[in-house]
C-alpha cells in the first residue's frame, strides 16, 4: 500500500468504494487523513463500513470541511452530466481528484525521481502495460503494474529508486488527474471511443493528450502516429520543447521507431538500426501487437534496457490474460478468447490476425456498432452473435456473412467449435472477440472470457496452447 501523507490532518470525501475507492479511503486513513466514505451502492457502503470506515450519505452532510474528493473514475466528471457528487464538490470549491493524482501527489513528495510509466490508448494499452512490466522485470526492476489493470495503484508498493510503477490509464482515471507527471508517457493510438462520457472526440483525445503533454522536464514522450489525433498531438509536443518518440507500424520515420517486416526499427538523423524482432513471437501476432511492443520497446530503451534484454523481454513475454489469448486446439481448430475486444476497433485488431474465422461477437452494442468491420467480412467464415447486439449485428452482417443468433455464450461456443470442425480450412479459428460491451451478460470482460475458456476447455478433445 502507498500511505497518502498529502491530506494528513484533513479530511476528505471518498465517492465509489469498488476496489480503487476502497483501496484510496486505506490510504488516506494509513496516511492520516479522516475519511468519509459515500457511494450510491448500499451494498458497498456496508463492506466500507465494515472495513471501518465512517460512511455517509453525502448528500446530507456539510461539504464545509472536505479537503477533497476523491471520485471513482466510473461517476461521469463531465458528461452527459456531472455526478452529484461532483456538483456538491464545485459548489463547495472542494476539488475533485482520483485515485491517480493521489500516487502523483506521493511519488513527488517522497521520491520525484522514482521511474513511472503511464500509458494510455483506445486500443491496446492492457497489452503494453503487461508487456512493459515484463520487459521490466527482466531487466531487474522491482516492476509495480496497476491502475486501470489489475491492481489499483494505491494498493501497489510506494516509488523508490530501483523499482518502476507500470500504471495503464484510462481517460476517466487521467481526467482526474491534473498534475499526472510520467517519467515516460505512452499514447498508443486515438479512436472513436466513450464520447458518451466525454461529449466530443476532439474532448477525448485532448484528455488522452494530457498524459503525455505532463511527462517531466527529463522524460519521454511516446507517440503512435498512425493515426491523425495523434499525429497533431506528437506535432504539439514538439513545439512545446517535449522529447518525442513517435511510433509507426504503416510508415517507416525518418524519426522514431517503426516496424518493418517484424522487425522493430529506429531511426534517428538518418541513421537506421533495428533494435528487435517479432517473428515467431505468438503472443504478439498481428499488427495492433506490432505497435504494441514498438512502443513497448521506445520504453524500454528510455530507460536504458539494452536491446538483447528487450529481445529476450519480447520472447518471453506470455500475453495477456483475454486479449487474443490462444485458450486451446481441437484437431486444427484454434480457439482465441479476444473478450477485451469490447469495441469494433479492438475486434479489428483480432479479426485482422486471421484468415478462416468462427466470429463470436455480440453483448452490450456500442455507438457505430460493426459497420466499421467490412474490409474483414471476407475472412469471417460464419458469425456467431450473442447478447443485445445480436440483431443489430445481424442486420449489419446482412447476405455478406453467413451467421446464427444464438444469444448465449455457451450455444455460439458449440456451434463454432462444431462449424470449424466440420470446415475444410487448414487452420479455422474459433474467436470470440464481441466488439461490444460485456454488462448485458457478464459483470466485466474478464467474467465473459473466463466463461469462454471454461466452455472451450470442456470440450472433448481440446489441448491447451503451450
């Protein structure tokens, strides 16, 4: 745990007691703060209750001598409306921070030169975040990995020299973080995504923006510039004085770093090394994990990592839990779990990484749906389409692709391993990548991807990948 020594003597509201708001009142208590705990879950104000907490309806007390509120990163900051917290925080001047600025406010009060390396995207930053903490961990750092992955960052060890906090941010976690203040701040790419809590996507990718804008005056700015936000983005960065590394897997760069036929190079004033190689590397197949482990590799040679270190990071590096994740084999049948592909732009990632696909697709839809999907429709063998989505997708799928409603997780599971079997293909793949939200069905992406490996691994015949 990171004690939070910034509010000791204070007291401070606490709005959202899932993992990181609990995590955050532990913290502040730890550090010395008095804390008040709300949430609008009675359910979680009983557990913070019995963590020993003091609890309130935070509509009901005097917001007078809060020093702060600390907001889940799940109550809308701005859009479509601002949490009623929030609006009780503005009324009463008290500021509204998250969890994130917490650790910043810390790592500067106790160890400003401990490493911390953030990174953000619309797609593809659970991936970096892990291959990044690996590739640290190999090179001998103490590798802390959190925030919108796995761990909240309050829960992590504190900053000091010799061990590296490897944070993956949300745009909901870095709106909340006005000081955030990376040694090292990776944007991977900006895409139409959450405009329903953030408005625009012009105010979407200037929230993005700011976790590379606030890196420190001796750090590292990293920026995938396949993509026009991000490339204006890089441009400002620039002109502001910023050390930018931009990264493409389209283009070679006269400089940055780039990718070229599985190969990661980098180029700078005209000269031209490549500092690793992806081919054979399964858990970075496909071209969304070439920037991915491009940028990881920018990364790891900020901070000194020497390029056979980062080759033999990249080599061992086992992917990530629900992101094009091989479960198993049956005969030639390869079973994918992609459940993290919760939008159309994550499934085109997956759907691009194949040829004769089994597509299990579907949940809660989000804005745009799969009509952005076309260019793939060609490798999609047949569609298996689950959840609130199903007729929408269906709709869209139209006579181009031949595809069952089957509603449930468990019938697209048999139907597809069943169809691949069936199939001629020498190598069909069964993908379950919804390009939607999992709240209709399951209670998180990860909760709907376990349920997908259960089913393939009850199958008769199925060998896990090694």
């Amino acid at each position: 745990m990171i004690p939070v020594t910034s509010f000791a003597g204070k007291t401070v509201a606490v709005f959202g007691l899932g993992g990181s708001g609990l995590a955050s009142c532990h913290a502040l208590k730890v550090g010395g703060a008095e804390v008040i705990a709300g949430d609008d879950s009675a359910d979680n104000i009983a557990k913070a209750a019995q963590a020993g907490f003091t609890t309130a309806d935070l509509r009901t007390v005097s917001w007078s001598n809060f020093a702060a509120l600390i907001l889940t990163p799940g109550a809308p900051l701005t859009h479509p409306a601002p949490h009623w917290s929030v609006l009780m925080a503005r009324q009463a001047g008290t500021e509204v921070i998250g969890d994130v600025e917490l650790f910043c406010r810390e790592r500067r009060r106790h160890a400003p030169d401990a490493p911390f390396i953030a990174i953000t995207g619309t797609n593809g930053k659970s991936t970096t975040t892990a291959l990044i903490a690996h590739l640290m961990k190999v090179a001998g750092y103490d590798a802390q990995m959190g925030g919108n992955i796995g761990t909240a960052i309050l829960s992590l060890e504190p900053p000091r020299m010799g061990r590296v906090h490897v944070v993956e941010m949300s745009s909901y976690q870095i709106d909340l973080a006005p000081s955030l203040d990376p040694s090292v701040g990776i944007l991977l790419n900006i895409s139409e995504d959450h405009i329903d809590r953030h408005g625009t996507l012009e105010h979407y990718a200037a929230v993005k923006a700011r976790l590379v804008a606030g890196v420190q005056p001796q750090g590292t700015s990293i920026v995938g510039v396949d993509d026009g936000w991000c490339r204006n983005i890089a441009d400002r960065l620039d002109q502001a004085g910023k050390r930018v590394v931009r990264i493409s897997v389209r283009n070679p760069l006269p400089d940055g770093v780039y990718v070229e036929r599985e190969t990661i190079v980098q180029a700078a004033g005209g000269a031209r090394s490549e500092i690793a190689r992806l081919g054979g590397i399964g858990s970075l197949r496909g071209l969304h994990n070439a920037q991915n482990a491009a940028c990881a590799s920018a990364c790891a040679l900020a901070m000194g990592i020497s390029t056979d270190t980062l080759q033999n990071g990249l080599r061992s590096f086992p992917g990530l839990a629900h992101r094009m994740e091989q479960v198993g084999r049956r005969g030639n049948v390869l079973f994918v779990n992609d459940s993290k592909g919760t939008n159309a732009d994550a499934a085109a990632h997956a759907l691009s990484s194949f040829a004769d696909i089994f597509w299990i697709a579907g949940g809660k839809p989000k804005q745009g749906g799969i009509t952005g999907l076309s260019e793939y429709f060609p490798r999609i063998r047949k569609a298996y389409l689950i959840g609130e989505a199903a007729q929408e997708f269906a709709g869209t799928l139209g006579e181009r692709v031949p595809h069952e409603i089957s509603e449930t997780l468990d019938v697209a599971v048999a139907s597809a391993a069943r169809d691949a079997e069936a199939s001629e293909f020498v190598d069909p793949v069964v993908l379950l990548s919804p390009a939607c939200a999992s709240f209709d069905q399951y209670r998180n992406f990860e909760i709907r991807g376990a349920a997908f490996r259960d089913l393939v691994t009850a199958l008769p015949g199925v060998k896990p990948v090694v």
